[in-house]
C-alpha cells in the first residue's frame, strides 16, 4: 500500500529497528487480532485510576509487549518496558532536526583595534582670549603702512621738514594726523623706551632736545619769544653749505626715568674756506615719568644736565664741562621747571610727539635700529 511504500522509503536508525520491530509484533501480530489504542486505554484506565498517585509505578509498562529476536525473527513472552526518562529523552535525528529548524545564532564579532594604525590625534585646544585678540586683523594696518611710507619720504626730501615748502609741510601734517587718529598703541607714553631718531620737525629740529622744551617755559615771554629767538639763532649765516645737524637722537628709558638726547651739529664749516668750523656733540639729559593722572599718553619732563662731547674745539677740557641746567633754571623761573610732552602716536617703529601750550611743535621719530 501506499503506506507501507512511505514506511519503506522512511527507514528508522538501525538502534531502533528492534523497537520498532517489537511494536509492530505487539500492536498488529495479526490482522485478525488487532486492537485499536483507544480501546486498551479503556481497559487498563480504571485500574491505574483506583490507585492513588503516590503508588503508581514509576514505569509504563505495554500490556504483553513482545520483542523480536534478531536471530530467528521469533517473537519473545518477556516484557518490554520504557521508563518516562526514556519516552521523554530525545533522539539523535530530532535534536538534528531541532538544529536545523533553530539555527544558532552567532554573535557579531567584536572588531579588535589594529595596533598597527595610529592613534588619532588629540582634539586642538581652544583658543584663549589673549590668541584670539592677536590673531584678529587690523582693519588700519595697510593703511598706516602706506601712511607711514609717504611721510618718511615726503621727510627725507625736505632735510627733516627743514627745507619743505607751505604746501609740502601741510600733506605732511595731514598725514600725521590721520596717523593719531589711528594710533594703535594705549597708553602710548609707557610704550617709547628704546632709541630713537628724529625724521621730522615741523619746527627747528633742535629744538627736539628736552633743554629747549625746559627752556621755552621758563623765559618770560615764553614761546612766542623763545620761538624768535631760535628762529634769530637758525639763520645765523654759521651752518655752512652742509647744514648745521648730523644725527638727532633720543634715548628713553621710563624705569630709570631718564631721558638723552644727542644732536649732532657742526658749524662755521668751512671756517673762512680754511679751517673746517666747530663740531661736537650736544648731550641733554632730563627727568621724565608718565604724567600719573592722565590718558597715559603725557610725558613730564624736567631738563637736568647739558654738555658738549666729542668737539674738535678744546677737545677733552670742553668734554669734562657739564652745565647744571635745572639748576640755572629754577634759578631764573623761581623753581623747578618741567614741561610736557604729549606722545600721539606709537608703533614698533615710529613715535609722534607734540609740545606746546597749543600742542603745535610736532617731531616724528624712528627706531634707530631701522635707519642705521
């Protein structure tokens, strides 16, 4: 039949052949003498029911389960009995089953770091705020620049502003005063230590020396004689063809709150087309600080000593000669005298310094490091 044909294609493990093989000879010896399932259950459910549970046998035994010898193929009166362990344990071919109905699931393999690769780098910091401040673009800087450039040379034409005409000196104080507009130094007095040299005077460029500014205050006229008498002094037929000033320089320093000019001059050259004139080296020293109760931007400067060095007239006799000059003046004004000097404007190499009651005598300086 179509049902032994599927039995016969469906063949069991050889370990169970003996099994099978007793069932059928218990379940079906004959086709006469079969008994169907439900009716043995009828019959054996009374009995196992009217004892209690606790004396129940722990094992299920098949009413006269036969089993087949292998040899002879007879079949045998002995008992054949499955425990419940045996009923309930599972077989080779359904825990391979199980297997392929239920795959196990792998778990995802963890990437191990390669130690061959770098280690990333580590993040930048942030920027401070002093880094940020510096690294921001001045919006004035070219324009300085360009600034800065035409009046050194508008300077240099014109000997230091000496020898520039009206129109001349008035571009060059345009200039000067966008500059001080765009100043970009605070407190620009506590920012001039170093060495400087003068490149511009809109007056007589001696009277860049701290003496003058000293002396111009102490007179009894004040500036308006002073400024007669330097102008009656400067074109004095004594300077020769060459001009009278070589290097005009001044040396600050505010904490040893010194200041030294030095002006070079030679005149009388050449002396009646013989001898070649009178040189030296005039020296002014004065006391300066930053005026305390302003902008930071005010310098208080009393004039101290003047001497004459290097002359080729009288040589180291005129050298040792040092003139008391704030003496002389308290002398004169009845005290001591100290001037002002307002500083405008300053960078890392140019300075622009106004003096007067007006604030009209300007002077523009550069680093003697960059003109030497």
């Amino acid at each position: 039949t179509s049902l032994d044909h599927r039995r016969q294609n469906t063949r069991p493990a050889p370990h169970r052949m003996a099994l099978v093989a007793s069932t059928r000879a218990h379940v079906r010896p004959s086709a006469p003498s079969r008994v169907s399932i439900s009716t043995r259950r009828a019959a054996i459910a009374p009995a196992i029911a009217a004892k209690p549970r606790s004396a129940r046998p722990a094992s299920l035994v098949a009413p006269r389960a036969l089993s087949i010898d292998e040899g002879d193929g007879s079949a045998s009166s002995e008992p054949m009995t499955f425990t419940k362990e045996d009923l309930m344990k599972e077989t080779p071919e359904a825990a391979s089953k199980a297997e392929v109905v239920s795959p196990k699931k792998e778990e995802p393999k963890k990437e191990e770091p390669n130690a061959e690769s770098p280690a990333p780098p580590p993040p930048a910091p942030a920027p401070s705020a002093w880094e940020s401040e510096e690294e921001e673009e001045d919006p004035d800087a070219e324009e300085r620049s360009r600034l800065i450039r035409k009046l050194l040379g508008l300077a240099a034409a014109s000997s230091r502003g000496q020898q520039a005409s009206r129109d001349a000196k008035a571009t060059m104080e345009d200039i000067i005063t966008e500059l001080e507009f765009m100043n970009p130094t605070e407190e620009p007095a506590r920012k001039i230590n170093g060495e400087w040299a003068l490149v511009y005077a809109s007056v007589e460029a001696f009277r860049s020396s701290p003496f003058f500014w000293g002396f111009q205050k102490m007179l009894p006229g004040g500036e308006d004689l002073a400024s007669q008498l330097f102008k009656f002094t400067a074109g004095l037929p004594v300077a020769g063809t060459r001009g009278p000033f070589g290097v005009i320089s001044q040396t600050v320093s505010l904490e040893s709150e010194e200041m030294v000019s030095e002006v070079e001059m030679k005149i009388f050259d050449p002396f009646f087309a013989v001898a070649s004139g009178v040189s030296g080296t005039v020296v002014s020293t004065a006391n300066v600080t930053v005026k305390p109760d302003g902008a930071g931007d005010v310098l208080l400067v009393t004039p101290r000593t003047t001497r004459v060095r290097n002359s080729n007239v009288g040589g180291a006799i005129l050298d040792q000669i040092v003139v008391p000059t704030s003496e002389l003046m308290s002398s004169v004004a009845g005290g001591a005298v100290e001037a002002e000097a307002t500083v405008t404007y300053v960078d890392d190499a140019v300075r622009i310094v106004r003096v007067g009651k007006d604030l009209d005598q300007i002077f523009v300086y550069t680093k003697m490091a960059d003109i030497m």
